[in-house]
C-alpha cells in the first residue's frame, strides 16, 4: 500500500499512529504529497485533493483519515473502536477532527489567501470553534479519554499536537488542567512519540 501523506497535517499523523499501533507500518510506503487548496498534488489519488490518501493494490484509493484509521483497524483486528462505547468514541474522533479542520483553515488563511482577501474575523471564528470543542473535551468528555487505547484518544492527542505546532501562542492549556494532563500521559506513548509533528517537517 501507499500513504499519500505530509508529516505536519494531523489527519495524516492519525494514520501513521495507528500504523504504529497495529504493526502495520511495514506494509505502507511513504509518498511525500504536498496539498493546498489552491495546488493540490496531481500524483494524488485522492480527487479532492488532500492527505492522507491510502493507495491499495487490491482496490480503489481510500481517502479521508477516518476512512483510512477504520479500514486499518479492521484489517489488524485491532479494537480501536470498541462497540461497547462506540458512539462516545465516534463524536470524540469528530470533535476531534472539528479542532483539526478549524485550525488548518487557520493556517490557510494567512499561507494560500492574499494579504488583501485574509479576514481575522474569520480567523477568530475558526478559534472559537476550536475553544467550544475544547472545553466540551475538558467538562463533559475526560473520563472518555482515560482506558484502553481508542480512536477517539488518538484524534485528540494529534488535534492537540497541531495546536502546539501552528498555534502555541494561543496557549490551549490555560484553565484546561486536565486535557493537559491527558495530552501529556499521551505523549509518552511511543507512537506519539514517534509521530509527533515538528516545523521543520
């Protein structure tokens, strides 16, 4: 198989932690596919034009992280979606994927749109949405966050990690004591270790 992919983008990062965490990094090759709204990679098998994608030799292309996370969980038997809470860990991946999203539109704003046509309202909007999300996760979603490894931990570790990566100054962690601690017990897992975004990348 082949991961279209770009090591800074967090939907990205989701797969390559569970590459890690079902031992089946060494069936996936690597392709460097650099995306942006207004230059997307023809090489790309994805037709919307973003990462990560999943090449098969045995089908058609799989797109979308939760597409690619589900469909690798399944083929490793890995229990990554646990049916007896499978709702509460299927809106904790999407909150999770909300943060994602609001933050790279984020970034995009001030990299793909000219300095003209860039709207800090917008920018505000998106990090409120961000804000909401994040509270939810520390007052109603923590005791979801603690047991057996699930998708759910893994989005919000790498919706967090990007936060660090593109927007440290807003400081996610202030009155948050305990998504920091999560996040923070979370990072000492070795497939968090190992794909923990940095800006050189």
């Amino acid at each position: 198989m082949e991961l279209y992919h770009s090591p800074a983008s967090p939907f990205v990062r989701k797969v390559m932690v569970v590459l890690h965490e079902t031992d089946q990094l060494s069936d996936v090759a690597l392709r460097a596919s650099s995306q942006t709204p207004l230059r997307p990679d023809p090489a790309n098998q994805n037709p919307l034009g973003k990462v990560p994608c999943l090449a098969r030799p045995d089908g058609p292309a799989l797109y979308d992280s939760r597409v690619i996370c589900r469909y690798l969980n399944d083929r490793a038997g890995a229990g990554l979606y646990p049916q007896a809470r499978i709702w509460d860990v299927l809106t904790l991946e999407a909150t999770a994927d909300g943060i994602m999203d609001a933050a790279v539109l984020m970034v995009y704003e001030g990299r793909v749109r000219s300095e003209a046509m860039q709207s800090a309202e917008y920018v505000d909007a998106q990090w409120a949405k961000i804000t909401r999300a994040l509270d939810a996760l520390e007052n109603r979603w923590l005791s979801h966050l603690s047991g057996p490894l699930h998708i759910g931990q893994i989005a919000v570790v790498c919706a967090l990690g990007y936060l660090d990566l593109r927007h440290a100054a807003r400081s996610w962690r202030e009155g948050r004591p305990g998504l920091t601690a999560f996040d923070a017990r979370m990072a000492e897992r070795p497939s968090f270790a190992a794909t923990a975004p940095a800006e050189n990348r």
